[in-house]
C-alpha cells in the first residue's frame, strides 16, 4: 500500500475504534555507512528502512506504538495496540486538541538539498579526511561516515498532511598522534556545498598533533576556552532545558526565568529549522505546524519557551510549532553574537584551559543545572595568551547558568555540530568564558 494511503487509512482507523486524536508518520530511508579504521576503510554497509509512527489520544489518555514495516496487517494492528494502550493509560493533566489544519508549507523546506551518496563518493569523502588528518601530524584516524535519504509523509486527525524528502551526510573522524594525543571533530551537511570532510580530518588532526605528551592538570577555578564541540554539547542542554514539558516537570534550569537575565550579553540562541537546505531543517513539527524560527535567548535574556499544543494550553500561550507530541524540542540551534578569530580569543585568556571535546554529561541535579563531564582528546593549558601544553585528567563541575552567564566572548566562525553526544544539530563556534571549575576525575 503506498505511505500516503497508509496514512489516511491509519487515521480513519483509530477514529472509528474511539481516538479523539491521531497523528501518523510514514517513513521511507536508505541509510549507507562507512567504517573506518588506522586509515583504512573497514566495511559499507546499506540498510533500507521503513516504518511508521503512530500516535493517538482519546481526551486526556495517550499513547504511542512504532511499526517497523509497512504490511496493511502489522500497521493496523499497531493501531488497535494504540488505542488499547491509551484507553488505560494515566490522563494528562491537560488536553489540548491538535492544532486545525491543512496548513500551507515552505515548498523549499519540503524538498531535500542535493547530497552525493554513491559509494565511490562516500569513499572518496572518507579518503580525503583521512589524508586532511595525516598532513596536519596525526598517525592514524578512525571513524564513520554516514549518507541518508528518505521521505515522511506527516498526517493528523486535525487535517494536517506534508511530505518532506530529506539527504544529509556527516562524518565523524578522531585522529591519533598516539594513544593519549587524539583530536576529534565532525561535518554534517544537508547539502553538499556544506559538506566538508578535508576541514573536519584537519581539525582533528591538528588537535591531535598539538596533545602530544600530555601532563596532568591541576584542578581549580581557570578562565576557559571551549571549542565548537564542546560549546555545542553545552547549548544543546540549554535549548532542551527551554522544552516547556522540562519546565512544567521540574527539571529545567530555566524554570521560571521567562523575560529574565540567564546568560550574558555576549550571546543569544536560535532554534531555526526554516533554512532550506541545512542540516536539522524541517517544513513541519509532529502536529503538522509549520515550523517558524523561535528566539530562545536574545542577548542573554530568555525569551521564550519551546511549546506544543498541549504546553501552550496548559501555559496559556500558543504553540512554538516544537512538538514532539509529548516532549516539545528544538530542531536546529544556532548560537549568535559577535565573533573574534581564534587567535584573538586565546590572546585574551591569561591563565585558562582550552576544552576541545567531552563527553558523559551528567547532572547532579537537573533543577538548578548542577552538572560534570569529562573533556575527551586535547585539552590544554593556556598561559598569558598563549597555549603551554596540552594536560589530562580533569573533569568539568560546573552549573549551566553559571556558565551562560560567564560566556565573554565568542568565535568568528560557526560549525554545525551533531554526533554521538550532540543528538540535536548545533551551529557554534568556539567560546570564551570568565570561569570554570576544574576538579579531578572521580573526585
């Protein structure tokens, strides 16, 4: 059967057998991936996938089932499933019907930007990293490199219906100078003018050569550099913590905070996914809204909440077009404000540690935005304006308003930023800030 008619018989369906509320996504994807290891492509692999995601409510009670396979038997069956989980679920505190449509879509959000996925061009991508990495000083480098596309058809009960295609290539690629000098660092791209492979194999590269004979550093209280992937993992717990489903729960930093002071002057954040052709765009959220770009901080005030419709019933406001249809979220965060170029920042800094990447975040409570990571790869030691030597063996122990409100200055130079620790696309460039707390591992 094909997704549009799965679709509309997937609505109907659950409306007959009691759902006050459906929502329907239909996907098709080919996803191809390539390994790679001590300069060497290990394997490609090419998975088909195709499935749908179905969503219903009746009134206050809701529920969720996901089908792997487009069989007319199993799709309908995942209804009925659906429906009997909802109608024994706990009740929402609220309920917000779907927001009315049709609604009229981006036609350029819609399609999808032109990304080469052939083998021979993924391999190539791949050995031109690699060779990016190696002519900046690495030995060896290790990775993946992942080309997928597909297309959603998007239908609720509330006559909304979209179809958006969708392409995008990333890799992700960690040098080794040795075993305790890495540098990592990514590319992802929706088209494939934004693609570039050579820059992300000679940034980590770099890194890698500059870390070196760490030594171990001194815990305490330093200004700090962070670099775009580290910077990036950060926003991106602050455009989750500005979800309104996070507020309303008690765990969100940012509660009630709405029209106040959270981060310095120095920076704003954006969640934008109406740019056509960039990586975590989209023509519409999972109520079928049109996606609309939102300003989450300006300046370092915060200036809204991330909403669906059942969090803007419940804080008397509008939709954001962010659902998730249980947890509103941000699609694609940019981090604005002026810039300086790297140099500048460092020249700046008078006794500092520069954080190249992190990794294992975790909060110590997740209300106030008490929180630790551990920097992974180069991580460096920076004395009056200039970096000394690379160190090892500290921890991040900070708190997040703390650090949004310490941000001094900001890079001239964006890099969008996803992999295993950064799910939501980020763009942003490296940061300066006041102070950061350094403790030992395990301390």
């Amino acid at each position: 059967m094909e997704p549009s008619k799965i679709a509309r018989r997937v609505i109907s369906s659950a409306k007959k057998l009691g759902a006050t509320d459906v929502v329907v996504s239909v996907y098709r994807e080919v996803e191809r991936m390539v390994k790679f290891s001590n300069n060497e492509i290990l394997t490609m692999e090419e998975r088909v996938e195709s499935g749908a995601d179905i969503f219903v409510a009746i009134r206050e009670r809701r529920a969720s089932v996901s089908v792997n396979e487009l069989r007319e038997q199993a799709v309908m069956r995942a209804v009925k499933e659906a429906v009997s989980i909802a109608r024994v679920s706990e009740p929402a505190d609220v309920y917000a019907p779907l927001p009315r449509g049709p609604f009229k879509y981006d036609k350029a959000l819609l399609k999808a930007g032109k990304v080469r996925g052939e083998p021979e061009d993924l391999v190539n991508d791949v050995e031109r990293a690699v060779s990016s990495a190696l002519s900046e000083g690495a030995e060896r480098a290790a990775g993946s490199l992942v080309y997928t596309e597909g297309k959603t058809w998007l239908r609720t009960s509330g006559g909304a219906y979209g179809v958006e295609s969708e392409a995008s290539k990333t890799i992700s690629i960690r040098a080794f100078a040795a075993d305790d000098a890495t540098g990592h660092f990514v590319s992802v791209a929706g088209r494939e003018e934004d693609f570039r492979p050579e820059e992300a194999g000679r940034m980590a590269g770099e890194i890698a050569k500059m870390s070196l004979n760490p030594e171990p550093g001194e815990p305490g209280t330093y200004e700090a550099l962070l670099g775009p992937m580290t910077f990036a993992h950060f926003m991106e717990h602050v455009g989750g913590a500005a979800s309104a489903f996070y507020v309303d729960a008690g765990l969100s930093f940012l509660a009630e905070k709405l029209g106040q002071e959270v981060a310095s002057e120095a920076v704003s954040l954006v969640d934008d996914p109406t740019i056509p052709g960039a990586y975590g765009s989209t023509a519409f959220d999972d109520e079928g809204v049109p996606t609309r770009r939102n300003v989450i901080i300006e300046r370092g005030v915060l200036k809204t909440y991330l909403h669906n419709s059942t969090t803007a019933k419940k804080f008397n406001t509008e939709t954001t077009a962010n659902a998730g249809l249980v947890v509103p979220h941000p699609f694609n965060l940019i981090v604005q404000g002026d810039g300086k170029p790297l140099d500048k920042l460092i020249s700046e800094i008078d006794h500092g540690i520069y954080v190249t990447n992190d990794w294992y975040l975790r909060y110590q409570n997740y209300r106030t935005g008490d929180f630790s990571t551990i920097p992974r790869d180069g991580m460096f030691l920076i004395r009056k304006g200039s970096i000394e030597k690379p160190i090892r063996g500290l921890r991040i122990s900070d708190n997040f308003l703390n650090i949004l409100r310490n941000i001094r200055s900001l890079g001239d130079k964006q890099y969008t930023i996803e992999w295993w620790e950064v799910e939501t696309p980020v763009t942003a460039p490296h940061a300066t800030l006041n102070k950061l707390n350094f403790t030992k591992p395990y301390a």
